[in-house]
C-alpha cells in the first residue's frame, strides 16, 4: 500500500468567516475517494504538542442538513470549535453511512423506523453494522507528518485502528453527548452494541 502525499493545501474562510481553516488534499488514496485534512492553527496560547484530531466519518443528511436521528452535525460543530481553540485537524473521510452509502443508509433508515436499531438494520440488509476503515485516517496523518494525537472521540475502535497502523494515540478527549428524542434510541444502540462511551442524563 502507497504512502499518502498531499497534494494541496487551500486555506478557505469557515463559519462566515469567522474561522481560517486550511483544507488539504491527497495523492495516493486507491480507494478513489477524496478524504480532506482541515488543519486548523489554533486560538489559545498554550499550545499542546500533541495536536487534537477528530475522525469525522461524511454524513450528507447531519452535516449539511441538521438531521435529528443522529449526532453527526452536532459533533462536526463541536469538533471544529474545540479543534480551532486548541489546534489540530479534522479528518473529513468520505464513508457515509458507517461505510455503506448515502442510499443504502436511507434503507438502514426505512428498516429503523420499524423499530429495528441501527445496528440491525445493516444486518437485515446484508450490509456490515460498521464499514468504515479507518487506517486511510493513519495513512493521511503519516502524509501529514503526524505520528502522535490526541483523539477526540467516543468511539474506542477508532483509536485501536490508528493504533494498530502506527499512529500514537496518546489521549482519549471525549465529545459532549448531542441527544435528542429523534436520536436517543441510535446512541444508546452504540453505546450497547460498540461501547462508545456515551453518558446519558
């Protein structure tokens, strides 16, 4: 497998402006899908060596349309403030649906509102409960020059994919838990099925 190069560096004005964020692109991905590093500076004074990453899996129908029946938009909002006080990056990697696709989510969605959980709902539909690889995420990070991260996540299978592929994950940060009555029964299934540390009031 091909070492990642990057292929350019873009500094583009986020949040209205209020936010500078640089959106790097890649060579060498085989898979053909344009995964992004969004590199953000930082705003505090106390630098932290080890810079905070958030893998944010592409969710169409959360992060650009504000869907309730899951927590994506809310955590890329989190991410891109936390990430723009402290430094670091976010890693936008183009796996909607937990790996299965926009369509096939939507289908994942229809068997969901029968009363199936997520989870279940993948298995009727023959697809995997979880299709995301994250090691691309490791390989963009090497490309990056970045061997050591603070990982912010809930999600410990992200930290063990960065770590069996040579990433130093030196900290778990938690996200704040973005529960609604739309969404509740989607967390609590990934908090029981894939022990995502999710604390509920």
């Amino acid at each position: 497998m091909d070492q990642l190069t990057v292929k350019r560096r873009v500094v583009i004005p986020v949040r209205a402006g209020d936010v500078m964020a640089e959106f790097i692109s890649f060579n060498g991905d085989e898979s053909g899908k344009e995964h992004i590093a969004i590199s953000f500076a930082g705003t505090t004074t106390e630098k932290n060596d080890t810079p905070l990453v958030r893998l944010h899996s592409e969710c169409l129908t959360g992060d650009v349309f504000g869907s309730g029946r899951c927590d994506c938009g809310e955590q890329l909002d989190e991410a891109i403030d936390r990430i723009n006080e402290e430094g670091g990056y976010i890693l936008y990697l183009r796996q909607e649906g937990r790996g299965i696709g926009l369509y096939a989510k939507l289908d994942a969605y229809a068997l969901q509102d029968q009363g199936y959980d997520t989870y279940e709902a993948n298995e009727m539909l023959h697809l995997p409960d979880d299709g995301r690889d994250f090691g691309i995420a490791a390989r963009m990070l090497k490309a990056l020059g970045v061997n050591k991260v603070r990982l912010l996540t809930n999600n410990p299978d992200k930290a063990e994919q960065l770590t069996i592929n040579g990433i130093d994950v030196t900290e778990l940060v938690p996200t704040a838990v973005h529960v609604n009555q739309h969404n509740r029964h989607y967390l609590e299934a990934k908090a029981r099925r894939k022990n995502h540390t999710l604390k509920f009031d």
